[in-house]
C-alpha cells in the first residue's frame, strides 16, 4: 500500500508539483500583501512579492508538461508560453504607460 504512493508518473508529480508551489506562492504573496504595512513602498517586500508572481507564473508550464498525447503537448506548451510572456511583460509595459518616470 505504501509503495503505490511512491509510484507516480511523471505527469502526476508534475501536477502535485504545480499545486504545491502555486499554493505555497499564493499563500506567500497574501500573507507579505496582509502583514507588512505598504509593501508597495518597501523595496525588498516589493521585490519579493514580484519574483513570487514570477514563479507562479513561470509554474503554469507544469500542467502543459504532463499532457501524455505529444501534439496537444506541443501545443499546449505554446498556448502557455505565450500567456507566460504576457503576464510577466504586462507589468512593464504598465509602469511605462503610468508615466511613473
């Protein structure tokens, strides 16, 4: 019984393993937004809480992974890709556009 908990594919580990870390930078990201007083202004809270979005983020390529069938795969992994992209770079293009500098 124990050995079949210990026994999974490739695809199911890579699921667990976008759950846990999506749920542990969820987690992070409220808690930091939650307890410290205007994150926004402290450089190194800002600075964490954007490479926890990153991570979670950049996390999404797990599930595309373990698709067994290689064309939904392929295709999957461009589909994620793209919106990767887009919701790292969506950020700057915001800042430039805000007139902030």
């Amino acid at each position: 019984m124990k050995t079949e908990y210990l026994n999974l594919d490739k695809s199911s580990k890579l699921l667990i393993a976008f759950i846990i870390i999506t749920f542990i930078t969820s987690i992070s990201v409220g808690l930091l937004q939650s307890f410290v007083d205007k994150w926004f202004s402290n450089r190194f809270v800002t600075i964490t809480v954007f490479c926890l979005h990153a991570i979670r983020t950049v996390c999404y390529i797990l599930p595309a992974l373990a698709i067994k069938n290689k064309t939904f795969k392929i295709i999957s992994i461009i589909l994620v890709s793209i919106m990767i992209i887009y919701i790292l770079i969506s950020p700057v293009f915001a800042i430039i556009h805000s007139n902030v500098f």
